[in-house]
C-alpha cells in the first residue's frame, strides 16, 4: 500500500476538492504530516484515518468547528466516531425499509385490485414526511451552518469604506 500522498492524489481518492483539503489545512482542522522538499503537501496512512473521522462527523451532522473540538478534545475515539456513524446509517436504513414495506403492501394491493384503504394511505404519507422532514432539518442545520461560518468570515473582514483601497 502506498505509504504518502499528494493532495491531488488525496482529493481524488476522497472526492474531496484540494481547495477542500488545503482550507482544512488552513483552519488547523487537518493538515499534511509532512513536506516534499518541492514543498507538496504529504499525508500518511494516520492522515487519511483523521480524515476518515472528520468526514464521519460532518456526515453526522457536526460543523467543522465542532468537528474540530471533538477531534482535539479526545472525546470521541475514531471507534466510536465509527460507531455514531453506523447507528446513524442503520437508523436510515431503518426508516427506508419501513417506507419500502409500506409501498410494497399499497402496491401489492393495487395490484390484485383490493382496495387501499385511507388508513393505508396515511400510513405510507406519513412515513414518507417523516423521511422527507428528517432530510429538511439535516439539510437546514448544514445551511443554517454554512451561513454562521460565512458570517463569520465577513464580520473577521468586513469592509471598511474610510479605509483606503
């Protein structure tokens, strides 16, 4: 397995931009364990589980902020990082083998020309807005996220007119 990797080779592996990579560099959040002597940035098989870590927590809902208070605390180990990440999946899961039993039982239903009854209707809408309103709120938190960290960066070089250019 190869032991070091550039951030070009790294962002492919990952998915992730090196504009990414190189802003978690920047922020402290996650930075190469070594240099080339040209300068590029090295990661290491310990980089990539960090990084494992953090995308787990940002998958799970956390901003990078608390990304990085939990990876520097020592709160969490990445078993348990890991853990948090597949109780979360299973809960997904979960809920999207409910809303697929449901369909099938309305379209097994349909197809033997019983009747669906209301109450089946209901049920199967009801599951379904609980999926969708899940979604929404994780969806929102992450903007809501977005925006503090933009405002952030705003308010940290906000723009004074009686300044000169």
């Amino acid at each position: 397995m190869k032991r070091h990797w550039k951030v070009g080779e790294l962002a492919k592996l990952t998915g992730l931009t090196i504009r990414t990579l190189r802003f978690y560099d920047q922020i402290g959040l996650f930075s190469p364990s070594a240099h080339s002597d040209s300068g590029h940035r090295l990661y290491n098989e310990a980089d990539l589980s960090r990084l494992q870590q953090i995308l787990s927590l940002k998958e799970l809902g956390l901003s990078l902020d608390e990304v990085k208070s939990v990876l520097t605390g020592g709160h969490f180990s990445p078993l348990e990082i890991v853990s948090l990440q597949i109780a979360r999946l299973k809960e997904n899961i979960r809920m999207e083998q409910n809303i697929l039993s449901e369909l099938e039982y309305v379209f097994n239903l349909m197809q033997l020309k019983q009747p669906v009854t209301v109450d089946d209707f209901t049920k199967l809408l009801e599951m379904m807005k609980k999926s969708h309103e899940k979604y929404i709120i994780e969806r929102r938190m992450t903007w809501e996220r977005h925006l503090d960290l933009l405002g952030d960066l705003v308010d940290g070089h906000s723009y004074d007119p009686n300044q000169g250019s």
